[in-house]
C-alpha cells in the first residue's frame, strides 16, 4: 500500500478496527489522557510517553470579605483564597502523578469554578497528563523539579 | 456539518463525508439522591453517618459500591449507552464505516409529580471509507474532521466514543458543615474536597478501564463535567467524563504534522 494513495491510510484503519473487534482483549498497556490529539502526538515526538490522566480538585469557602464602598482596594481575602486552592489542587495532582512515577505532568488544565448552590464554594480543579521521558536530559539530571516532584506544564 | 476545508482534511485520510446521524432516548428518573436504588425506600449502609465520636464518614462511589448502584446511575448508563447505539445503528444504516463530531447533549426537564425526565441526544457525522474495506462495527469519536485527519497520519484511529458516569456520596458531619457557613473565613470544605476528588479520580479511573474493555491502546479525555447535589447534609457528586478510545494500527512512513525539537539533545 502506497502512503500517496488517501485511501490506504482508512483501508488500514479499518482492517486493524476489525481485527481488534474480533479479538480477544488482553491485559495490554494503556494510557489516558487529557491532550487532544495533536498534543498527544507532539508528546511523543519530543521524547515522552503519556503514564495517564491525573487531576487534584478542592472545594474552597472563599471567607466574607469586608471593604469599602469608595476606595480601590486588594480583596485580599479573596486573593489568598485563590493561591490557597490553586496550590491544594496541584499538589494533590503532583502526588497522583508521583505515584505513578512521572516525569512531569503535561497540558495542565486549572479550571475554577464558582458552584451556583453555595455562591462562596469554589472548585479549583487541575486536570493534566503525566509523562516519562524516555531518556533523561542530556543535562545528566533528572526531568523532576527541585523539590523531586513531577515538572508542571499548560503545554505538551 | 463539515466545512469545506474538513471534508479535504477527511478525503486526505481516505474518508468522505456521508450524513449527520443522531441517537435519542428519553428516560423518566425518579427525583431521588445518591442511597436510592430503585425501590421505595433508600438503602443507607451500616455505618454511613461515620463513627459516632470522631470517626470521618466512609465515602461512597456508584462504581465500587457493588449491587447498591444509585437509580441515578443506572437511568444515566442506560440512557447514554442507548442513545450511542441507536447513532451508531444509524450510522450502519447509511453505510458508514465511522462517526465522528460526536457529541452528547442531555436535557433534564419536570414531569408532572415531581419526577425528572432526561433526554439524551448523541449526534454526529457520519463518514465511509473510500477504499474497499468496511468496519464490522462503525467506529465513533468525539474527534473533529481535522483531528481524525492528524491522528491516523500519526497511526491511531478512533474506536469508540466514551462516556463514563460516576457518582459519590459522603455524610456531612457538623465539623464539616461549619467550615461552609457564611461567617467561616477561607478555608477547604473538607466533606465536599474529599468527595469531589474521590469522584474525579473513579471517573477517570472508570474511562481507562472502558477503553481497555473496547481493546484501546490509549484514549483522550474531551471533558469530566461536576455537579453538586443539593442537600446540605449529603456531599453528592456526580461526574461525567467523556473522551474517545483509540487504536494504534502499524506504522508506516507518514512525516509527523509538525517538526518538534527534541528537549533530548542526542536523539537524532
């Protein structure tokens, strides 16, 4: 088969679609993640394999604030809240993606969300994909941070 | 619909574009919380409000609490999985080898006494294959055209569209309902964080063991949606995670999408 004729590349897909139909599923080695698909295959490309998807959540009471009416001001209550939570859910992602034995977590996703019953409940949620690296850096270091926990990443 | 530029994309992969496909049910759900499991009474386990002196309370999954599965849960399964197969019955019907822009909306409205109602609607386009081979099974995916395109340039194709459900139930003891009030300062919720992190972790837990079930090599997660029940002495959870599984088929020499410079200075 050709790699210029288009209908090769569906012809094969199929092919290995049915046969994984028909067989049975073995205990094979399996990976989640939260890339879309172009990040997935850069990740592999730059040298890394995705271990799984990861993700640390907190529920959060954002404190009663007080402040005046005329004056610019720092929420700083508000301000603490948001470094507090934000630091509780990556870490608790850190610690699955540790368990797992990572490099480093990949496409993090820190989402915030104000929940509609309870208007001072926040979830501060990070959602990510761990990797390992194949090798380690040319550095002769490790892919881990100073702290030896995972590296953290928006990107792939 | 796929845009010009799509169906390219598609016809470049050896695809083209046959209908949009739909699959719809519509279930009548008893208004009932996470210990409801189908009869008329709610079914709490033994020791489900904790210790009676500082014990923390057990947290509950709808994945790992065995024959006591909330109605809940079974009523969103059953619809999820009915809606996917009358798509996927659809798409077989006009011929084609695969699904994809799947997407599934659900709809909750108010019956008469009290009872909830919830549509899902799962559509798609559905697409053939120019060659000669065709699936014994349609494939779906919530991959868009341009993303399909990518990934079997890159060997790996779409098998089966995802959606997992989870719930989780935990008791609010009163330590735990002080830090939510009014006048309590910044502060975790603990009842609901751990609850909320228990659930998330089961849904993903529960979405690598669905794509392991339809023979996947890997699956990408598109969305795991959260909702918080409203009880204030139950911390209820409810988590949908949604991706697609997909296949890795031989590889053939196909350039990668895009040069990458390797973080790794000796490979190559």
């Amino acid at each position: 088969v050709s790699a210029a004729d288009p209908s090769a590349l569906s012809e094969i897909a199929l092919r290995r679609l049915n046969e994984s139909r028909d067989s049975d599923v073995g205990g094979r080695a399996l990976f989640t993640s939260d890339l879309s698909v172009n990040e997935f295959l850069l990740v592999r490309e730059a040298g890394f394999r995705p271990l799984g998807l990861v993700l640390g959540s907190s529920i959060y009471h954002v404190g009663l604030q007080t402040r005046r009416w005329n004056a610019n001001q720092e929420l700083t209550t508000l301000s603490q809240a948001m470094y507090h939570a934000r630091e509780l859910a990556m870490t608790r992602m850190a610690a699955e993606a540790n368990d797992l034995g990572a490099d480093g977590i990949v496409g993090v996703r820190l989402q915030i969300e104000f929940k509609e019953f309870g208007h001072h409940l926040a979830e501060f949620v990070a959602i990510g994909t761990a990797v390992k690296g194949d090798t380690g850096p040319v550095t002769g270091e490790t892919w881990r941070n100073n702290k030896n926990m995972p590296f953290t990443s928006d990107r792939m | 619909m796929l845009s010009a530029q799509e169906c390219a994309a598609l016809a470049g992969v050896g695809f083209r574009q046959v209908s949009e496909v739909i699959g719809g049910v519509g279930i009548a759900v008893a208004p009932r919380g996470f210990f409801w499991t189908g009869s008329s009474r709610p079914n709490y386990p033994a020791g489900w409000q904790g210790g009676p002196d500082d014990g923390a309370p057990p947290i509950y999954t709808s994945s790992t609490s065995g024959s006591r599965v909330p109605a809940r849960i079974m009523a969103m399964r059953s619809g999820l999985r009915t809606a996917s197969a009358r798509l996927v019955e659809e798409a077989r019907a006009v011929g084609a080898d695969g699904v994809i822009n799947v997407r599934m909306d659900q709809t909750t409205s108010v019956a008469a006494a009290g009872a909830s109602i919830w549509s899902f609607l799962a559509t798609g386009t559905a697409v053939r294959s120019i060659g000669r081979t065709r699936a014994s099974t349609p494939f779906t995916s919530a991959l868009s055209a341009n993303q399909t395109a990518l990934a079997l340039r890159c060997g790996w194709a779409p098998v089966s569209y995802l959606a997992c459900p989870v719930m989780a139930a935990r008791w609010v003891e009163s330590a735990s309902r002080q830090q939510e009030r009014l006048s309590s300062g910044n502060g975790e919720v603990v009842a609901y964080a751990e609850t909320v992190n228990v659930c998330r972790r089961q849904a993903g837990a529960d979405f690598a063991a669905a794509s392991r079930a339809v023979g996947a090599d890997g699956a990408v997660l598109t969305e795991m949606t959260l909702e918080l029940g409203p009880a204030k002495d139950l911390a209820e959870v409810s988590v949908l995670a949604t991706g697609t599984a997909l296949i890795r088929f031989d590889d053939h020499e196909m350039p990668a999408p895009l040069p990458v410079i390797p973080m790794d200075g000796d490979r190559r």
